[in-house]
C-alpha cells in the first residue's frame, strides 16, 4: 500500500492497531488507517522535521532534533 499525503521525506512512524503515524522533514505527522490507507488527520505545530513519534496509549508524543521541542497531544485533542 502507499499512503501519500506528505510533502517531504518521512522519518519515523509507527503503527498502533489500525492506526499508521508517519512524521515527516514536512514539520507534520500524519495518522492513516493501516488497512484502508485513508489519512484521518494531520498534526501541525513543529517548525522543523519531526524526527521521533512515540504513541503511549491515548498520547502522541513528538520531538524535534534541531530545537530539542518535545510536543505531546492527547488523541482527540488539537
């Protein structure tokens, strides 16, 4: 499957059930259904790539290299 939506290199990602999570040099994560390939939502907020993503069960936590910012959001949250 391809899952396209990104507008630069993807870094990191991780897949928890169904869900995909892909961080990108597009300062963006993105969450996809895994099995339909669907992007569900976007994550903005990074000024840089985002090189690390870490989902810990209902919290998407992020960082960066170059700021050393660590973000969290709780799903469902903005």
């Amino acid at each position: 499957r391809t899952y396209e939506g990104h507008r630069d290199w993807v870094y990191c990602l991780q897949v928890v059930g169904d869900m995909l999570y892909s961080g990108s040099t597009d300062n963006t994560v993105r969450a996809w259904s895994a099995s339909s390939g669907e992007l569900l939502r976007t994550y903005e907020g990074h000024g840089d790539t985002v090189w690390c993503l870490q989902v810990v069960g209902d919290t998407l936590f992020t960082g960066l290299l170059k700021d050393g910012a660590l973000r969290w959001r709780a799903e469902g949250g903005e």
